[in-house]
C-alpha cells in the first residue's frame, strides 16, 4: 500500500484487485483483473507503487510482468502499459524520489532499474545472492536497500554498485548438513546459500564466511533440479573438511560427488584437494574421520544404502614430486547385504563402529578384519 502525488490518493492491491483511495473525494475506486490471460499469464498483484509526482501507479505480477497504470482516477478511461523482464513474480517496486527511474526485483537476485518514460532502458545490478524481498530509497535518491531471502540487506549506490553487505545467518531452504562445529575457528557450520556451507561465528553473531562447495553457478527456476550440499565432517583439527553433494534428476539416476577440502593457512579458508565422482552406487547416509591427532594416516568412512561403507585414506603419489598428496579408497566393506546407517571411531582409532540395521559391527582399520558384531534387537540403530 503506497500513496503519491502529494498524498492525493493511497493505492492497494490484493489478488486481482487495484483499489485506489482519492483524499479529496473521499472514494475508492477498483480496477480488476482477469485470473490469466491466452498466453498463460497470471496477473495476480505482488506489489504497488506510485509515482512521486505523476498520475501514474506501478504495479507487479506474480507472471512477473509490470503495469504502469494511468488516468485511473476516471474509472473508465484508465490505460496501463506493461514491462516484461522478470521471469517470475515481482516482489518489490519502488520509484526514485523524483521519479525518474522504477526499481524491480524477484526471485532472480537482479535489482532492475527502469527509466520513466523510456522504459526500453534498463540498468541490471545482477548476482546479488538471494531473492530480493523488498527494496527501499533513501530520500535524497543516493542510496537504494535491498533485502533478501536469505536474511541479507544489501546498501547500493545509485550508480547500480554495491557498497556493503549486511548479512545474518544465511537463511537457506533447508539443514540437509545437519549442524557442525568447525574445530579450529570454533564456527557453527550449516547449509547457507545454495551450494554452499556457512561459517558464522556464535561469540560475534558473524557471518565469517560461505564456501562455496557445488562450484557451479545456481539458477533460480522452480522445479530445476541442481547439486545439493548433504553432509559433511570435519577431522578433529580442522585441517581436513569432507562433504557430499548429490542431485536427483527425474528421469537420470543420482548424482553423487565426494570432495575433501584442506585448509589453507594463507587464506585461511579450505581449499579443494579431492574430487571422487560416484563415491557410492546409492545416497551416503554417514561419514566420520578418525580423530587420533598424532596419527600418520588420516582417514574419512562413508557409509551409504548401497549396503557398503569405504574407508579413504590421504595418501601421497609415488611418481612424482610435483604433486600434493589426494585421497583414495583403501578398503569395501559390507555386511549381510544389510545398509549401514552410521559409522563412528574410538577416540584412540584402533576400532571402527558401523552399524547395519540393528547389528553394530566391529573392525579393525589396521587390517580390516571384523573383530565383532554387538546385536540391539528390534529396530535400525
């Protein structure tokens, strides 16, 4: 709800309806809307807004069309024109102060700048991250606020740049990672923007950083299905950081990437070492490292339903010195044709624990023999 033109009037919108409030006369007038139209519109209203100083009302669709309205305040003789850029709804309009210029955006993370009256010519301030919520202007026009889905405000120029970033605790679509303490910056560690793990500090209320572990850029279409972060461990220093990312397409069978990160001292973020394409035949239900700090081997199990868990070990090459030690699978276990749920080590890593349904097996890392198997009937552990 905005009112314009010196507060002449006040201008709403809910569903299919415009409803505008002139002062003077004390009168509403409604302006309707047909559900869709032959092209497979659908022109219910997202947002309003009302131009500073003209006889004119912006309007966005959840077809993510835009409808410049006027002489509306004689019912009959109104007209509109419409803007297309958007491919989904329009979340927020607003006019700069002395309204030459229109500002869009969506679920695309573009900040749209259109000119009054030459419509045809738009700025883009594209990337910004997440869905754009709600845009503001500051009142002499230098400055323009988005704010975003994930729980973000971004400060603009008016030259279409951006000059800060407010961030909160990345408000994603859901906790797939389960949360996770980093052990050497002592950080929460949870799913955040697409794609990615956030680090955000507890003792600072910070966001300290998002890594970005998918590496492909994320496209905003409904029903597109794309890589997901769903697990991931820490060693017990930090030095190593494994996750696992998986898409589902619909007629496709899983996708599924193992990467392990190292952590960089001079940047003081992970860095990839590792890619291992299809770790698994099927979903990784669990992984865990071996925490033993003074060990020569560092060690990852993942667990998945293909009923089978594998141990990888960080090894370096014997050919040539040029290259960085990398992770390989050092033994396939299975048990019963049973699917492992959970793995975990002892604290001096001379046992690992994995459980298959309601059975907990016992082996050696050492030589990978079953030492025992511990029986919790009824139900999966």
């Amino acid at each position: 709800m905005l009112s314009s033109l010196q507060g002449e009037y006040f201008a709403s919108a809910k569903g299919l309806q415009l409803e505008v409030y002139f002062f003077r006369k004390q009168k509403s007038y409604r302006f309707s809307l047909k559900e869709g139209n032959k092209k497979g519109g659908r022109n219910t209203f997202t947002c309003v807004a009302c131009h500073p100083k003209d006889d004119c009302i912006a309007t966005g669709h959840e077809d993510g069309k835009i409808r410049l309205w006027r002489n509306f305040n004689h019912k009959k003789e109104y007209t509109y024109t419409t803007l297309h850029w958007h491919h989904s709804a329009v979340s927020s309009l607003r006019f700069t102060p002395e309204g030459t210029n229109l500002l869009s955006g969506g679920v695309e993370s573009v900040l749209v700048q259109w000119r009054y009256n030459q419509e045809s010519q738009r700025d883009f301030l594209p990337r910004l991250g997440a869905a754009i919520t709600h845009i503001t202007i500051s009142p002499d026009g230098a400055l323009f606020c988005t704010s975003h889905s994930d729980n973000k405000i971004t400060i603009i120029q008016s030259c279409v740049k951006v000059s800060a970033v407010i961030q909160g605790l990345v408000k994603g679509e859901s906790v797939r990672t389960d949360l996770m303490v980093d052990p050497r910056s002592k950080a929460m560690v949870l799913n955040g923007k697409p794609g990615h793990l956030q680090f955000y500090s507890l003792q600072r209320d910070k966001l300290l950083y998002n890594l970005d572990i998918v590496q492909q850029e994320y496209i905003h279409e409904s029903g597109l299905q794309q890589f997901e972060v769903v697990k991931a461990a820490f060693d017990a220093s930090g030095n190593w950081l494994a996750t696992v990312e998986e898409r589902k397409q619909k007629a496709a069978e899983l996708e599924l990437n193992l990467k392990l990160w190292e952590f960089d001292e001079q940047t003081q973020s992970f860095v990839l070492n590792t890619t291992i394409s299809a770790p698994h035949e099927a979903q990784i239900t669990a992984m865990c490292f071996c925490h033993v700090a003074d060990s020569q081997t560092t060690m990852l199990v993942s667990t998945s339903k293909d009923g089978h868990f594998k141990a990888w070990q960080l090894a370096t090459p014997a050919r040539t010195e040029d290259e960085g030690p990398s992770w390989s699978c050092d033994f396939v276990g299975a048990y019963h044709g049973l699917v492992p749920k959970c793995c975990c080590f002892s604290a001096d890593g001379s046992l690992l624990a994995v459980s298959f349904q309601e059975v907990v097996t016992v082996w050696s890392p050492s030589s990978w023999e079953l030492l025992t198997t511990l029986s919790q009937p009824p139900g999966a552990i």
